[in-house]
C-alpha cells in the first residue's frame, strides 16, 4: 500500500491550485483562506506548460519556486504535475504534425487543452524533457505528496504517427497478416490487406468501419498512452525521486483506457469524478464511481477532483448544495478514498471554465459555499483515524463482484448493432444502481481475476468474449457461484465475430439456453413478465436446453417464451436474461435474488429510509458512514460514536435530511434506524 493511501497523516483536503492565473496579492489570501479550511494538500502546475517552458528548451521555473516557498511556509503541502495535457502555443507552432488528427482528416491547433498526438516523437521528447526537468528540481522536496502526471488521458488522434504506431502495435500482437485478416475478417468488403502500410486508423469512411479494426485501435490507444505515462513516470524515477505517482481516470460519459492495465503501473490510483444528474440519482452515482476506483486499486484510492458548487447536466450548470457537497465528499471516503479533493481552489476570473466551480467561488469566503468547504475540513480532521488502513483485509466487505471490462464498453460501441441504445455503461450502472438501492456492497471485478469470495457474480454486459473469460466463468459457477448474466452477453468472441449456431453463442452451454432471434423493442415501449416485471428495449426469442424457466413473457409478440432462465451447475447456478428490466423491476429483481442467496444490507432497517449506510474497516476497527439524502428524520440506534458530534449512539442518533454521521462500532455492535 503506498504512502499516500496509508492515510498516516489523515485525509487529504484541497484540490489544483493556479496561482500563476492570479497576481501576489491574491496569494497570500489563499493561504490564510486555506488555512480557514484546513486545506492540507494542493495539486500544481496541471496546466502550466506555456509559462514553465516558454520557449522550447529554455525553463522558467522561478514562479513556481516562490509558489512552493508559500505553500511550504504556510504548511501546505502538494501534487506536483506534469504539465503534458496541455502543451504551449510555441508547441503547435514548431511542431504542426504533433498535432492529433480527428478522425476525418481534420488536423486541430492549438487554442484548448489537450492538445497533442500522443505517438508524435517530438511530443514525447517534450514530455520526457518536462518531466525530467521538474523531477530534478523539486522531486525531494519535503513537501511533495506526489507525482501528478499529466491529466486525464484520453485524446485520440487518428494522424500519421498513430498510424505508424498503430501497425507496430498490430505486428506485435498479430505476427502476419495472414493472422491479422483471418481476425479482422477482411474478407468482408474487399478489405483484405497484403501490405502493412495499408493498414490505418479508422478514419472517416463511406460507410461502416471494420469492428474488428475499430476496437483494436481502442486497445492500442489505451496502451499507447500507457506506455507515454511510463515514459514521463521513468524520467522521474531517474531523476532520484521516491515520491509516489499517479495519473487521474476521468468518468463517466467517455473511457479510452483500460483501468485494470493502467492501475498495475501506479502506485496509488486517482480519479476525477464528477456528477451526471442534479437529480437523487447522483448519490449513487458517487457510490457507482468510488466502487470502481476502489476495485481498480485494490483497495485505498484519491479522489483527484470534483466539484464543489456544480452539477453540469446537459446545457446547464445546477447549484450543488453544501449538504450534499458534503455527503458526497464524505460518500468518497466511505468508499475507500483517502482524500477530498477538488477543482479547484478558485474560480478563474477569465478562460474556459471560469464557470466551473471552486472551493473559493466567485464571491469569495464571504458565502455558503466556502462556509460549507470550512465545515469539510473540520469535519475531515475529526475523522482522521478512519484513514488508518487495516493491516490486511479489504476496506469494504462485499459477497457481490460486477465485471467490469474496457473491451466491454468499447465492443459494445460498435456501430449498427440490433439497437444502439444499447450501453454498456448504463447497464453496469443500473446494476450496480440496484445493489446501492437495497444498501448492499459490492466490488467490481476483473475479468479472469479471483472471484471465489463472492457469492453472486454479475456480467450485466459483455457483447464480446474470449476464451478465457468464458472458462473463468464457468469455473466460478461450477465451484458453487452464482452467476447472473444480462441480455446481448457472449454474442461474439473477441475479435467481434458472432459464434454461430443461436446465441449467446459463447455461453450457450454454461447458461443452457439458445436464443433463435433478438427482438429489440420500439423506443418508449414495454412489456411484462409473469412475474410481475417490465422490460423495455430487448427482447429475445429464447429456447430452453437445459436450463429451467424462471419467469416468461406475459403479452407481446412472445407471450408464453421463457424469457429468464437458470441452470444448476456443479454446486451453482447459471441466470440469464433475455430481456433488459427497467430500473424498478431490475430493483426487485436483485433484491430477490440476494435474499435467496444470504447477502444482507449493511444495515436492513435503513432500506428505503433515505439513509446510506456504509461500513468501512480501519485500523481500529468500523466505522459507519451514514449519509442521510432523505426527506424525513431518522434515528440511528446501536453501539458506537459519531466522531463529527462526540456523542454516544447507545440511545439512538437523530440525523435530519441532509445531515451525516461517522460512527466508531463497538465490537458486536446491532443497529436499528427508525422513522421519526
């Protein structure tokens, strides 16, 4: 476990500090303000390039050594950056072709951030050259949390450069193109290739790209960033610096990373976070997002960024409130992370974002927000033994694993498919949504990793899969697990060809079923099962072999056809279903199933009450994080203390819509929450 996830020193509070967008007066308020807050950690230099390097080679670090000075002097220490997402005008201008290329042939300029072609070698060199420069300078300063590097990687470019890394990417994994063309079967559409050099990014076309081609360009992309970071993380290390190092995963709506690869080459995993809805549906969104993080890294994790005053939904900006700025930043540390982190420190007067929240917002400390910001360090350092990690074990026990796979989503993106609402996102988050709703814990999980502590195992999507995963899951079922899977799973292998012979193809025999057709539904339209549920979207005409019906279709085009079925193998059990469940009948579905198989909530009486409860194991033992998002009071009753209020729960803790509670349990501890 690194250092910073240790938590030794308590949680981490404060978030990007720009002070080279302010002039020095402004400085020396930010650190009584942050002093106020009881900020304790700031990140610098994310976007700084143009004024360290101003000119190619020649640095400007004179600034940045008066800002560490004042951070260092106030007692503040930080994450130093590296500033590559956003290379400087001077860049574009010297190197026009490290320029990244849309996919229509489009080359962009300099004028935002991000941008760059990640396989450009002069943008490498630059990268590597930053890096060392900044490693050498500042890696053993005492103040320095850690290595920030770069900032949420994710542009593609579809330029020359990619092309040429794209064909090395493809010899090394391919051999031949004999190999290459049977994979990609470019038999279809006289795509046969005879030459590497043939071979490019998928571009902007007549009609419809290769599938095949289309998702090995995302898995290069992924490990052609991959291998950038490890360029810039090996300027570090041989500069002499131990500092630990990490690069922020940005979700939710676009992913271009393989999560599980990336994890294995940091020493502490981040995140940038930031809420979809205004709606009640954010708080699990939180959950959705620190789950993740937290299966990823395998325990303790950052939380990189969130915003403190705004919820960004569609073409407009909603206030977040503070109560739930603080049930959100507390929902974080619930889940594993180690600290409460944000953008940024203050709202830009000027540039692209000066709309974007901050912890000191327009109007200054003299508001609600900045209050609130007050109110969350205090209450970080009054809970500061939380982050003492267990010395083994994990941080949140959970009975249920959700698979998450890159290739999932990106398989599942492939163009003109039975029904492009199809989303592989949504349906792990509806998933995952259920199990939040019934107050149940749960992982996420690596395909082919250990999965024998969990009693169910969800592939809610996988439209495509390889032989292993399929052997992975039939072992875990034959070993006594449960495993569910959704609608449009094991259709194809993983070089996106169908299996023939009926579907799920793949996993026809471990699930005992074979669908004849996919019958996907009209938009706005619904069905029913005998058992009472809804279904919108998909449809499946589906033949049981050996498998037993679990629920039929109750009207529509396939009244009377199974359309969830279940398998006993060995000691376990195979589910499937044919059909996609809204969100309440998904709800009961889950809660059914967890009954049946002995996995409780953490805490039964605060289902439905309004009130998350989540237990997280420390070095002194559980705590309870309560976070009330309901309407009506509620009383917690059991053994423990809050450690925000000092009080004893024995006799029952009021907590008001809104509030929240961090209780320390007493060994052998029962709770009881009440409606008041």
């Amino acid at each position: 476990m690194s250092e910073i996830a240790s938590g030794t020193a308590g949680f981490l509070f404060g978030g990007d500090y720009n002070p080279e967008q302010w002039p020095r007066e402004v400085w020396t308020e930010d650190m009584e303000l942050m002093r106020r807050a009881g900020v304790n950690t700031t990140t610098i230099g994310v976007f700084s390039w143009a004024v360290l390097e101003p000119r190619e080679g020649e640095f400007d670090a004179a600034w940045l050594d008066e800002v560490i000075a004042t951070l260092d002097e106030a007692g503040i220490s930080f994450f130093l950056a590296t500033p590559t997402a956003s290379p400087p005008p001077w860049f574009t201008r010297v190197y026009p072709d490290a320029m990244p290329v849309r996919p229509d042939g489009t080359r962009v300029v300099h004028g935002s951030r991000d941008t760059y072609a990640i396989s450009a070698p002069a943008y490498r060199a630059a990268c590597r050259r930053v890096a060392r420069f900044l490693a050498e300078r500042y890696g053993q300063h005492p103040r320095l949390r850690g290595w920030h590097v770069h900032n949420e990687y994710g542009t593609i470019d579809h330029g020359p450069h990619a092309a040429a890394a794209f064909r090395r990417w493809l010899q090394a994994k391919y051999g031949d193109l004999s190999t290459l063309n049977d994979a990609w079967y470019t038999a279809f559409w006289s795509q046969h290739y005879s030459d590497w050099e043939d071979i490019l990014p998928p571009r902007q076309t007549q009609y419809l790209a290769n599938p095949a081609q289309v998702v090995d360009f995302k898995r290069f992309c992924s490990d052609e960033m991959l291998a950038a970071y490890d360029e810039q993380v090996a300027e570090i290390r041989a500069a002499g610096s131990t500092a630990q190092v990490t690069t922020n995963f940005m979700l939710p709506t676009w992913n271009h990373l393989d999560q599980w690869d990336w994890a294995e080459h940091q020493d502490v995993v981040s995140i940038d976070h930031y809420l979809d809805t205004s709606g009640p549906d954010g708080e699990a969104h939180v959950a959705y997002a620190s789950d993740l993080t937290r299966s990823w890294a395998g325990g303790a994790w950052l939380l990189m960024e969130q915003n403190a005053t705004g919820i960004r939904e569609t073409d407009r900006t909603f206030v977040k409130d503070s109560d739930r700025m603080i049930r959100n930043s507390l929902g974080y540390i619930a889940r594993g992370s180690q600290s409460s982190l944000f953008f940024q420190w203050r709202a830009g007067a000027a540039g692209a974002e000066s709309w974007h929240g901050a912890l000191v917002p327009h109007t200054g400390p003299q508001s609600r927000s900045f209050d609130a910001v007050v109110r969350l360090g205090a209450m970080l350092a009054q809970i500061a033994e939380v982050a003492e990690l267990p010395a083994e074990g994990p941080l949140i026990e959970a009975q249920i694993g959700i698979v998450w796979d890159a290739n999932g989503w990106w398989s599942l993106d492939t163009p003109h498919l039975p029904n492009e609402e199809l989303s592989y996102a949504a349906e792990v988050r509806a998933t995952h949504r259920s199990l939040w709703r019934a107050g149940i814990a749960c992982d996420f999980v690596r395909p082919r990793a250990d999965a024998t502590g969990y009693r169910i195992l969800a592939v809610p999507s996988m439209f495509a899969l390889d032989d292993a995963t399929v052997s992975w899951l039939t072992a875990y079922v034959e070993a006594g697990g449960h495993l569910v899977v959704g609608h449009f799973t094991g259709v194809a292998d993983e070089n996106q060809r169908v299996v023939l012979g009926g579907y799920p193809g793949r996993l026809r025999d471990l699930l005992g079923v074979r669908v004849e057709e996919i019958r996907p539904l009209a938009a706005g339209r619904t069905h029913t099962l005998t058992d009472g549920a809804e279904i919108e979207q998909w449809t499946e005409r589906m033949h049981l072999e050996t498998a037993d019906e679990v629920a039929a279709y109750a009207d529509g085009d396939l009244a009377g056809l199974p359309a969830i079925a279940r398998r006993r193998v060995g000691g376990g059990t195979a589910t499937y279903l044919s059909a996609r469940l809204v969100q309440k009948s998904r709800d009961a579905f889950w809660t059914t199933l967890c009954q049946a198989h002995g996995v409780t909530p953490t805490l039964p009486d605060a289902v439905g009450t309004g009130l998350e409860v989540v237990r997280r194991r420390a070095a002194r033992g559980d705590y309870l994080f309560c976070l009330h998002h309901g309407n009506e009071a509620v009383r917690i009753a059991g053994t423990g203390e809050d450690l925000l209020t000092g009080r004893t729960t024995d006799r029952g803790l009021l907590l008001t819509p809104g509030e929240v509670a961090v209780i320390r349990e007493r060994p052998g501890a029962t709770w009881h929450v009440t409606a008041v």
